[in-house]
C-alpha cells in the first residue's frame, strides 16, 4: 500500500501538533469568542444600566438649554456634551468587549499565538477542486448544522418573546408609561436566555473544533513511523548512543562518598573504593593536592571515611594513577595492608 492510499487513523503526536501551533495552524472557535464578547457586553449594561440611563438623561436636558445659546456655541458645547458622554458610556464598554475578546481567545487558544504562516501564498485556497473538496469535509457539514441549529433557537426564542409581550405591546398606548418597566423587564430575560445559550452553544462549539482539529491533524501509519526514527536518528546513531549508555553503565562511581578508604599524606589525598565482591581491585575515586585537600578531608571525615596517614604511598598513589584507574599492581602489598587495617578485608 502506498502512502498517499493509507488512511489517517493515528493520532498527532505532540511534535506534529507543536509545529502545527508554531505555524498557527489551532483549533479556533468563533462562537466562544462572540458568546464571551456578548456576555461581557450585557453584563456591563446591566451593572452600570441605570447610570447610563442618567447619563443620558443629563445629556438630554442640556441639550435642551443650548436652544437657546447662540449657535457657534451651542454647537461646540453639543460636540463637548457628545464626546464626554460617549467616553463615559460607550469607551468602558468598548473596553470590556476588547478585554473579553482577547481573554476568550488566550482560553480557546490555549496561550498566546503568533505566526505569519497563515498570511503566506497558498494556491491550495483558491483552487476550485480543493474548494469543493473542502464543501463536502466533516467540518463543513458541522458548520451547516450548527448555523440551522441557531437559527431554529433563536427563532423559538423570537417566538417565545412576543407570545409573552405581544399583550403588553397591543395596550402600550392604552397603558402608557407603566408598561415600559414590564417590558424591559421581559426584555431583559430574553437577553439572559439568550446569554445562557450563547455560552453553551460556544462551549460545544470549542469542544467541537478542537475536535474536527485532531481528526485533521490525524497521521498515517508511515508518517508516525518516520517521525519516531527522526527522533530517535539513524542506526548508526542509535548503535553509537547504545554504546555511550553501555560505557558510561560500566564506568565506575567516582567521589568522596564513593571511597572505603582515604590515604593521606601531608599535601596529597587518595580516596580507594574496594568492595568485597563487587569489585576485583580497589579504585581511585577521588584524589586532591594542596590546598583541595583540607575539603576533601573534612567531607570524608563527615562521611566517617576510614583514614590511613602514609604519606609515601599517597604522594605514589596521586602521581602514577587517575581517578577511575585500578590501584597499580606494584601497591597491592601496602594498600592490602591498608584496608586489612580498616577492617575492609
């Protein structure tokens, strides 16, 4: 089977879909972002409804007095009154719909998204044949459904709304001014129903795309392959990783609280790792000179370190061996006599 035949049945891996994010290439939800927006707007008129409403008012009754001003300055004081009042009404509810929008989207998006990928040149976008194959792709047929099923809601909920103030608006006129509250009132649960519904409809619909998005970020067998031996390279590189492992598994543990036994001389410190069974031969593990000393020997005297003052065979030890080297054979015979005195042997 060829790879071009092979469905896409596995899913993206993270490294797949991480450079995916990095070309902008995201599962994106425009009815979240519009029903956070929306809700972000009608709450702002809510809580501040009745001072707006005063604002209003005001603006209304000055209007009134500048009759009978002069005209330049009547109109430079309506400009005035016009700009103060659409920066203390509509600027802060500007302000909250940018807020909501730009917080909806660092939700939806999982973070901040930059990338200039998506305003490159693709012929792929106006292509006739890809076009009609993306009408007939799962994802055009669930935005199909999802804009009939608001539009059914939205009309069952238009219907509802004027069986239940359609007496109210006949005798408006008969009723005056105190049906106005009434109306409003219904009015207002009309835009909280209608609120609710948003909020849902763009939860489903996030879960929705990020759905569609991992059914399109899906990978095909051969692609997953490839990707797994990019990462792990090639056998060669694999052979000689595997063989870095084995010596360095093999390599012995160096350091102070590695040593069995310290031999010390006036400017020389050797530490010797012997363990009966573990090892044939003692180890160099650790090894100072000069002024190095006085800290090793306070941190092997914390460990409680068995000690043995030769400064012969420390100053022989530090000058014929490196740390990892096996104890020469020509000093079997004292450092023997050492550990058999520490109680090692």
């Amino acid at each position: 089977m060829s790879e071009t035949s092979e469905e896409k049945t596995h899913a993206a891996t993270p490294q797949k879909l991480s450079e995916a994010r990095r070309k902008g290439q995201i599962a994106r939800s425009s009815d979240f972002v519009r029903a956070a927006a929306t809700c972000a707007g009608l709450g702002y008129i809510w809580l501040r409804g009745s001072v707006i409403q005063d604002k209003c008012h005001e603006a209304l009754l000055l209007a009134d007095n500048l009759q009978t001003l002069p005209f330049d300055i009547a109109v430079r004081q309506a400009l005035t009154l016009l700009i103060e009042l659409t920066l203390e009404t509509v600027g802060p509810l500007l302000g909250t719909l940018i807020a909501a929008v730009i917080l909806a989207g660092l939700i939806a998006n999982g973070g901040f998204v930059f990338s200039l990928e998506p305003m490159k040149l693709n012929f792929e976008k106006i292509d006739p044949f890809q076009g009609l194959k993306r009408m007939a792709s799962a994802r055009s047929m669930v935005e199909v459904g999802k804009t009939l099923f608001k539009v059914m809601v939205l009309s069952v909920a238009f219907l509802v709304f004027l069986l239940g103030t359609w007496k109210t608006a006949v005798y408006l006129p008969i009723c005056g001014m105190g049906c106005i509250g009434l109306v409003f009132m219904q009015a207002k649960l009309l835009s909280e129903i209608g609120a609710a519904a948003l909020v849902v409809g763009g939860i489903i619909d996030l879960l929705v795309q990020r759905g569609l998005f991992l059914r399109e970020m899906r990978m095909t067998r051969t692609e997953v392959t490839r990707e797994v031996k990019d990462q792990e390279g090639t056998p060669e590189l694999k052979s000689e990783r595997r063989r870095l492992r084995d010596e360095s598994a093999h390599e012995p543990p160096l350091g102070v609280h590695q040593a069995t036994l310290l031999v010390r001389g006036k400017t020389a410190l050797v530490g010797l790792r012997y363990v009966r069974g573990e090892i044939g031969v003692p180890i160099v593990v650790c090894r100072a000179e000069g002024a190095a000393t006085s800290d090793m020997l306070i941190e092997a005297q914390a460990l409680r370190v068995h000690m043995l003052r030769d400064d012969v065979l420390a100053h022989q030890l530090i000058s014929t061996t490196k740390l990892g080297d096996a104890v020469p054979a020509q000093y079997f015979a004292p450092v023997a006599k050492a550990l058999y005195a520490a109680g090692l042997v």
